[in-house]
C-alpha cells in the first residue's frame, strides 16, 4: 500500500498552515518530513488522519492505496486508523489516558478492529507489550501511565499503533522528549519493527541527524511548503536549500546508528 499527498492545503481559523504539499510514501519506504518548530509537519499528519481540530479545512488530495481519504467521514477514518495507519504522537503522556491501565488501552484496538474477546484482547496486550520490551510485560499491562518512566509510556504508545500490524505508520518526533540515551533506544526499536513488518513509515523530526538514521527519503518544509524533497543522502551531502542548510548545521549526534554501526 502506499501514500500520496497532493497540493495538500491546510486553514485553521483562516490562517493558512500548510499550501501545496506534496510528497508520496511508496510501499515499505521510509520517508522524513523535517523543519523547524511550525513548519507544518504535525498539522500535514493530523490531516492526513482526519484529526485535524474543529475549525480547521484541508483541501487538496491524500490518496490511501489509491483511495482518497481527505475528507471521509469520521466512521471511515476510524476505520482506517490503528488498523491500516498507526500513528505514534510527541508525548506519550498526553496521548494515553491516565484512568485506564496501559492494558487495556493497548487491548482496545485489536478489540475494535478484530473483535477479539476481553480476554483474548487482553492477552494480546501482553504479546504486544513484550514486543515494545517492556520489562515484565504481565505486570506492566496491570499499570497506569503515571507509574511508567517516559521510555516506557512511549514503548505503549507504540505497542498501541503498531496492535493492528498497519502497513503505514506515522511517528510525530516520537523522541523529541526523551534523553539521548532513551532517544537512542525508542529509535533502535522503531526501526526494527518497521523493517520486521515491512511497514511503510513517515517519521516527523525536526532533527536532521535523527532523520538520517531512519529515513531513506527526506521532504523540508519550512511556514508549511516544500522547500526541498530528496534523499536523505542528498540532504546530507548537498543541501539545496537555505532551510536544509541550517538544518544540517544544527543536527544533533544520537548514540544509535541502523544495525549498531557507529
């Protein structure tokens, strides 16, 4: 399966966020969409998904498998997420619901969308929590989100996403808010699961030097246009554009490298 976003353009209350976006993820690509803090990387996710917030317009074009799926009803997006798309958001702390134990939230979309039983569903969670290696994965299913390190709320929010097998999946700086150590391990994991599944994934950063360690292909945006969409190769070793310049000038080094390479 694959995505294509085309002349994708975004308002929120009559402010132009996003105006011509366009990039395609082929099956099992790996593509970055990378820029400074309001360059319209989260808000192109979350139109893609049908979350935008109330108010906000996106015209334009987002095809799912050759499906177009801007605009759908609400009932047909919630279809399509958690079981073809899984997306992994920012903070994790946000994202899960503090009054429901991590079991439950991560057994919550495979008994939505496979219709498995409270226990079945309950046991997969368990399945799914060891996958993410979670430490003592029985247990941890039993907590809440505030008894969890941030490591491990985001080692959940991924189990969740991933609970369907999607064949996309969309991670929204999944390390943005972890130490560089931590950061190093969440990208490690995201990577193998990615490759084990044969998923397609969009992986939003602002970092340049995250972006090289597992994406393959990179879109720059900058005030919500496309300003330079290459290799991740190329974006590296000849920037084109000013915005990738200073990108690439303000990369950070991480301890992990694809494959444990240094």
């Amino acid at each position: 399966m694959s995505l294509e976003v085309q002349d994708l353009a975004i308002d929120i209350g009559g402010r132009r966020v996003a105006d011509g976006i366009s990039f395609a993820v082929p099956d099992g690509a790996r593509v970055g969409l990378i820029g400074e803090s309001g360059s319209g990387k989260s808000v192109t996710a979350l139109a893609i998904l049908g979350l935008l917030p109330d108010g906000a317009e996106a015209t334009g074009s987002v095809r799912w498998n050759g499906r177009e799926i801007l605009g759908l009803p609400d009932r047909d997006l919630a279809e399509l997420r958690g079981d073809e798309i899984g997306i992994v958001f920012q903070e994790p702390r946000t994202a899960l619901n503090p009054i429901r134990t991590v079991g439950r939230q991560i057994a919550e979309s495979v008994r939505i969308h496979e219709g498995l039983s409270k226990r079945d569903a309950l046991a997969r969670a368990v399945a799914e929590a060891t996958r993410v290696a979670l430490p003592d994965p029985e247990r941890v299913v039993a907590r809440y989100p505030h008894q969890l390190s941030g490591g491990q709320r985001q080692r959940v929010a991924i189990a969740m996403a991933l609970a369907c097998r999607p064949r996309l999946l969309i991670a929204d700086e999944p390390t943005t808010a972890l130490d560089v150590t931590i950061q190093a391990e969440i990208l490690e994991l995201l990577f193998s699961l990615v490759e084990d599944d044969g998923m397609s994934l969009v992986f939003i950063t602002h970092d340049l030097a995250v972006l090289s360690q597992i994406a393959t292909h990179g879109v720059v945006l900058e005030h919500g246009r496309v300003v330079e969409d290459a290799p991740v190769s190329q974006l590296l070793s000849a920037p084109a554009s000013v915005v990738t310049q200073g990108l690439l000038r303000d990369a950070t080094a991480t301890l992990w490298r694809p494959g444990g390479a240094a």
